[in-house]
C-alpha cells in the first residue's frame, strides 16, 4: 500500500519534525537552543575554516618527519606565532600610519559634499532645497549619536564576546587538529554494518569536498589581496596595505567579493584623485582576468562541480537571507548537501538490493 512506501514515511517525519518546531517556537522554548548555537556558530565557523587550512601542513609534518601529532600542532602554532609577530611588527608602524591618516577622511568627503552642494545651489534652479537636506543630516547624526549611546552595553558586550571567541579558537583548533580523525568512527559507530563502508565513504567525500573549496577560495583570497595591493602602489593609492587587506576579507566570496572589496578603494580614490577611480577599476578587471583563467583553474579546478550560473544564484540569495557570513558558507553548504542529496538516493538503492555500489 501507498502509505508503507519509504517516501511517505521520509514526509511524514520531516512534517512531524516541522510541526514541533513550530510549537517549540510559540512556546518561546527555541529560545534557549538559539543562542547556544548563536554562541558557537561563529567560533566553530572559524575553526573549521582553520582547520582546513593547517591540517595538510600538520599532516605533513606527522608523515615526512615522523613527528608526533602534538608535536606537529606545536610546531605548527609557533611558526604562525612567529609569523604573525613579525609581520605585526614589521607592518604595525604602516598600518597605525594608515589608520591615522583614513582618519581625516570624512573630512576630506564633507568637503567635497559641501562643494557638491554650492553645485547644486547654483543649478538646482529652486526645485530641490539644500535646507532641507543638511537638516535631515543634521538630525540623522544627531539620532545615530544618541542610538550609539543607548546601546553602548551592546557595544561593549559585542568587543567582550569577539576577545572571547579569539581566545578560544585557538584551543579548539587544537583539538580539531588532535583529534579530527577520530570524528568519523565515531560519527559511524552506530550505523549497521552493511551500510557502515559506504558512510565512511560519504563522510570522506564530504571531508574532501569542504577541503577543496575552503582551501582553494582562501588561496585565490590572498592571491586577490596581494594583487591588488601591488595595483594600489602601482597607481600611487592611499591606504594600499589597508585596503588589500580588505580584499583578501571580502574575496573569500566568489564574483562579488573582490568588487566589494574595491569599493572602499574607489571611495579612496575620489577624495584623492577622480581619474583614480579609473585605475581602480582597470586593476580590478585586471586582477579579475587572472585569477577566472588562471589563479581559479590552478586552485579550485572543478572540484566542487557547481556551475558558475547556480554560484551566483546561491550568492544572490544568501546575501538578504544572512549577509557577508551567509555569502562566505553558502557554497560549501549547497556542495555538502548535494553530496548528501546523492548518497542518500544510493542508500534508498542499497537497502532495497538493487546496487551494490559504493557512495560515491
């Protein structure tokens, strides 16, 4: 009968489940759960995205010199110790500069909104009113000051729970590291044994699908910063280091990244020197250039199997839904459940005897 096949049992669960949410919601007794997971998203985010990235070094380090796994994470954070010391040191006097100097820059932008504004005044002909608008400003700053008061709590929570995420991400990193192969075993351990391989292949494919795409994206990342970086000390920029920083942030988003990142450049670049602007956006075409028919190829390759049409829809989604962070972790999860998606096609298969083939 109809109501015996596994479909409807699969249905009928996820609307029992999306009924109890639902009721767990009105009862105000989510809430809880909530702000556990608030609490840790971001710091296990980071992790992951750091264990990624430190793993290959630290296994390499176990199997070339036959160090132990403690010995090899040791090693590990003394060199990133080492280096974030000394380019702290070498780039502090820089960046301080830089800073110092950024800071005169809503001066420089009211001076050009003020001549803006003698423009208009000339020009406007009386149908747009200069009053009016410097006294919607006026009050505007004056309501963003009191706002800024009011939730100084806020901020001050906000600077707390940053210094704490930063102080306990390098621990768990750590255990990520010690421990990360033990998470497989245990996430099988109660799975039957005929289907138990093919778990195991499927927790190594999603494994290497994250891997892929985190290492690769935050490779072209740097590559992107670097690049322009040179480019903004090529055409004589202000606030280059800052701003190719900003980059290598913002570029860990595919197609968009680097064009937000270059808006605070372009900004930069106005107050400095109009005809900058122009350069700025011939660096980015440039920049772009390489890194779509050479950087990308070399690094992501088409590991991840996501057409660039289906990228850009996942993006322009994600970014109303949850912002920068939603555009940063968008792809992997659209990556992870179409493996998932698949493998549990193959496991209805397998448990009806009719493939013995392995979850790919």
């Amino acid at each position: 009968m109809w109501w015996k096949h596994p479909y409807f049992k699969y249905i009928t669960a996820s609307i029992l489940f999306l009924i109890f949410v639902f009721f767990m919601r009105e009862l105000h007794m989510i809430s809880p759960f909530l702000t556990v997971f608030r609490t840790l998203f971001y710091p296990i985010l980071i992790t992951g995205f750091l264990f990624y990235i430190t793993r290959p070094i630290v296994e390499w380090l176990s199997t070339k010199f036959s160090i132990p796994l403690v010995g090899s994470i040791s090693i590990v954070y003394a060199v990133l110790a080492g280096l974030i010391f000394l380019a702290g040191r070498q780039l502090f006097s820089t960046i301080k500069q830089q800073v110092e100097d950024i800071s005169h820059l809503p001066t420089q932008l009211q001076k050009m909104a003020d001549k803006a504004r003698q423009e208009v005044e000339k020009n406007d002909m009386g149908m747009l009113s200069t009053h009016s608008l410097e006294r919607e400003v006026t009050q505007y700053f004056s309501d963003l000051g009191q706002r800024i008061g009011t939730h100084l709590t806020e901020v001050f929570s906000t600077v707390v729970g940053a210094a704490t995420v930063l102080l306990i991400i390098p621990l768990l990193l750590f255990f990520f590291l010690k421990d990360g192969r033990k998470l497989v075993p245990f996430l099988t351990r109660a799975v039957p044994g005929k289907y138990r391989e093919e778990a195991v292949h499927l927790l190594g494919k999603l494994d290497r699908t994250l891997a892929a795409y985190i290492v690769g994206q935050m490779t072209v990342a740097a590559v992107d910063g670097v690049l322009m970086y040179i480019s903004y000390l090529i055409i004589g920029l202000d606030y280059a280091l800052l701003l190719g920083l900003f980059v290598v942030v913002t570029a860990i988003i595919p197609f968009f990244g680097p064009i937000i990142g270059v808006i605070p450049a372009a900004v930069v670049a106005l107050t400095q020197d109009p005809m900058l602007v122009i350069y700025v956006l011939i660096a980015l075409i440039v920049v772009q250039q390489l890194e779509g028919n050479l950087v990308a190829p070399l690094v992501l390759g088409q590991r991840l199997e996501v057409h660039p049409m289906t990228i850009i829809l996942l993006l322009v989604i994600a970014a109303p839904l949850a912002g920068f962070i939603g555009m940063v972790i968008v792809i992997p999860l659209y990556s992870v459940g179409k493996v998932l998606v698949k493998a549990f096609y193959r496991f209805l298969q397998l448990s009806k005897g009719k493939s013995g083939e392995q979850v790919p």
